[in-house]
C-alpha cells in the first residue's frame, strides 16, 4: 500500500512540476517586451581583401584605408538612430568597426563572444568567392536554416547547428537582460544571415541565395528570446511582417522539428557541466517544448488555413502590404555606398533613376529619388532617397500610370501604312490642286511624267516600276510640271 502511495506522490510530483514549468513559460511569454536589435557585419578585413575564410579568433584586422573608411561612414548613418547600446564580438573586425560609432556616441563596445563569426573548420583558408571550400562552408547552416540542425561542420568549434543556435541565442539574452531597447550589434556575414533565417518568424530564404551581406551591410530584428523574432529589413530590403501562406508552413514545420532538437541539446549540455540540478530542470523545460510543441503545430496550421480561405488574397501584393514594409524599414539604415552615392546626388537635378556602384562584397543597388519609387519585398530590393537616407521612400503611382500618362501627353500614335507609290500619288495630287484653275494639258503632263515612271523589261515585257527619290516622296518630274502649272497660270 505504502508503495501505491509513493508511486501516486511521485506522480503528482511530476505533474505539478510540468504544470508549473508551463505557468513559468506562460508568465515569462506574456511579460515578455519586444526590443529592437541591428546587426551590422564588420568593415573588410584583411581576409576579405584576399578572399579567403577567415573565422578564427581573433582574426585578422580591418583594412586601411578601405575598411577604416566603411567604419567611418558606418558610423555617420548609424548615430542618429537612438541606439542604447553597443555590442561587437570578440573578434577584431567587429571591434574596430564598432569604435567610430562608439566614439561619436559616447558609449563603450561590450563584447559577446556569442556574436563571433561560424567556424569553417576544414574549410578555414578556402577561398570565400567559390570553390568546394565555399559551398562546404555555406551547405551546413543552409541546411540548419531548413530544420537539420544535426548537420555537422567537420572540424568546426560550432559542432552543428544546436551548438550555433545556442551561443548566439545566449548573446540575444544577454542584450534583452541588459535592459536596452533599440541595440546595435557588430557581427560577421554568416552569423547574421544564418541566425535570422533560422530564428525568425517571417524568413525570406531567398534573400540567402540573391542578396547575401557585404561588409557593413545592416539586417534589423524587433521582438524577444520568449515570443519569437521578426524580420524587419534585410540590407535595406524591407521584409513584409505578414509572410506568405507556405512561409508560413514552412515557419510551423521548421519548429516542430527543431523543438526536440534544442531541448535534447540543452539536456546534454547540462549534463557534461555535471550540474544534475540544471539537467533536470532542462529535461522539464524540454519535455514540455516537446510535448507542446505537435499541439503548436496543429493549432497553427489550421489557423493559417482557415485565414488563407476567409482571406485569399491576404498573400497577395497590395498597395498596403507595400505601403507596410516602407513603414518597417524605416529604422534600417542603408550600407555605406548608399549614402555616399545618395550624398553625392543631393545637389544634382532630379533625374529619376541612378545606379551606384555595387558595395564592397554586396550586391548592387539603385538609388530611386523619385517619389514613384516603389519597395520590393520579399527578396526585391527598396529604393533610397538622398533627402531620406536611412528609410525608403513612399510608393507612388505604378509605373503603368506612369507610362500610359506619358503616352498620352506625347500625342496619338502615327503609324507610316502608305507605299513609297502611294506617296508619290499623293504629292501629285496636292500639286495638282496648288492652282484650282491650272490648265487641263497640265494634266496630260503628268501623265507623261507617270508614264516615264516605267519602264518595259526586254526579256518578259512586263511594265517595272522605275527607280525613284524614296526620301522625298514625289517625282522630280511631277514638280516640275506644277511649277510648269503655276507659270501658265500667271
């Protein structure tokens, strides 16, 4: 009897400890505040400059004067935007990109080792512009980022993608637990991208594939290690909060899968340290994800299913959505080469459209001043004003309008159906009827000219028409017999 009770007590126990871990999360969700974090990838370094892959700590230092002068206008663009804080990893790079904003706003650089660089492992020295050594360095997270976060980089000090997860999350933490609200946090590219694709509610995969970061390039996050992030803008792309219907299947199965995954991680981590306490009470905390975690994914699949039916068009670009992703990319600031391109044009005539030269390792941009401008999201990229550097621009009229406006200013459309003999039969009938009253063997006249407008093939005695002046359109001997018409008359 006495064991019935022990096993019955035991079993409350593990109730009462599940149900107040769920209370716990419940709580901590609900309390939770969202708060606004920047990254910025670091100024070309030295290993940037030589293309090759370069992760090891410290790393080599930022280039001069190139680098030293994306630091420098970084910083500028950058400074106005509120920041409270200031993160860099323990890498160099990120540090001496960091040290002219710091300057300017008076603030000291904390340095998160969480923040540092993917190790490439067997693939530290490859070339990072191509080769074997450059997709066996991306394919990894790639795959992380798509829910297979057991991937492993050979040699890597980031054993797989739990392991990258981890560390950068407890970077995450630590800038929420700071109490700052509107962070800045100088990375390294692969880090960024990888990170944000894997974590955020709204990814844009392709955004990986066709607008990977240069240096300096900026990606802005807004939301909370408990709820979840958002993507706001992508490197001046602006990300819509709303993804679409697969996206967002696609958002549901990358949790479900990777909910186990990170709790199974967290326990065996916490029992390599030797701490029992901390591994039970991740062995709690996982098993509830766990448990929760098909529950979430039913629920959420059947609401994305019945919003996609009662609002099919809900995924479909509008004239809001657009209008949307302007509004959530205003605090994201434009890379370097963008400013100064924008700079360099304020005092130009407003011409329309001007293509810029592409940033140091990033893609190319167009620097759209007109108020036409409209943004592009989802893999599409904004456009940038000179007199509003660090946001974009409003959408105006579609260029359709525009083109059917300028269309219709230009006049109708004459379009040339007359033959070159039309022509001619047409400019001897003005001549003809310059002098009403000109006499009737000015008419025979013509017909002579008409008649000496061909002439007979010898071999098959077909009629030809004669050679005659394509670009003025009238015969010379039509002319001469008006002038003829018009002496006559006088």
């Amino acid at each position: 009897m006495r064991g019935l009770h022990h096993r019955l007590f035991g079993r409350l126990a593990v109730v009462l400890a599940v149900l107040t871990a769920a209370l716990v999360f419940a709580a901590s969700a609900l309390a939770a505040a969202n708060i606004s974090v920047t990254f910025v990838r670091h100024a070309e370094s030295q290993a940037n400059a030589d293309g090759i892959i370069n992760t090891q700590v410290p790393g080599p230092n930022i280039t001069n004067p190139v680098g030293t002068q994306q630091a420098i206008d970084i910083a500028a663009a950058l400074a106005g935007n509120g920041y409270d804080g200031i993160y860099a990893s323990d890498m160099v790079r990120t540090q001496q990109t960091a040290a002219p904003l710091a300057t300017l706003l008076g603030k000291p650089v904390t340095i998160l080792p969480g923040l540092h660089e993917i190790s490439a492992g067997i693939y530290e020295g490859s070339s990072e512009d191509d080769g074997l050594g450059r997709l066996g360095y991306a394919l990894s997270p790639l795959l992380w980022t798509l829910g297979a976060r057991g991937v492993p980089i050979p040699g890597s000090t980031d054993p797989d993608g739990n392991a990258f997860e981890a560390r950068v999350n407890g970077a995450m933490q630590a800038i929420y637990d700071s109490g700052d609200v509107n962070a800045v946090a100088f990375s390294h590219g692969a880090t960024i991208m990888f990170w944000t694709m894997m974590n955020v509610d709204n990814p844009d995969l392709g955004l990986l594939l066709t607008h990977q970061l240069g240096n300096t390039g900026v990606v802005v996050v807004q939301g909370n290690p408990e709820d979840g992030w958002k993507l706001v803008s992508w490197d001046g792309v602006a990300v819509d909060p709303d993804p679409s219907f697969v996206t967002k299947l696609f958002v549901n199965f990358r949790d479900l899968v990777t909910t186990p995954q990170a709790a199974a991680y967290a326990v065996g981590q916490a029992l390599q340290s030797g701490d029992l306490i901390k591994a039970a009470s991740e062995f709690v905390r996982g098993t509830v994800a766990t448990l929760w975690a098909p529950i979430k994914f039913g629920v959420s699949v059947v609401g994305d299913v019945i919003d996609l039916l009662l609002n099919p068009t809900a995924t479909q670009p509008t004239d809001s959505v657009t209008q949307l992703k302007t509004a959530v990319a205003d605090s994201a600031p434009q890379p370097t080469v963008r400013l100064s391109a924008a700079a360099a044009e304020s005092d130009a005539p407003d011409t329309g459209t001007v293509d810029s030269a592409p940033p140091s390792g990033g893609a190319s941009l167009t620097l759209v001043k007109s108020a036409a401008a409209e943004p592009v999201g989802s893999g599409g990229q904004t456009g940038d004003t000179a007199a509003n550097p660090t946001g974009v621009v409003a959408p105006g009229p579609s260029d359709g309008a525009e083109d059917e406006r300028s269309r219709t200013d230009a006049g109708p459309d004459v379009t040339p159906t007359a033959t070159a003999t039309d022509a001619d039969t047409e400019t001897d009938r003005d001549d003809a009827a310059v002098e009403p009253g000109a006499p009737k063997a000015d008419a025979a006249a013509a017909e002579q000219d008409d008649s000496e407008g061909t002439t007979t093939d010898p071999d098959d005695g077909d009629k030809t028409p004669a050679a005659s002046t394509a670009d003025s359109g009238a015969s010379p001997a039509a002319s001469d017999s008006a002038d003829e018409a018009q002496q006559n008359a006088a």
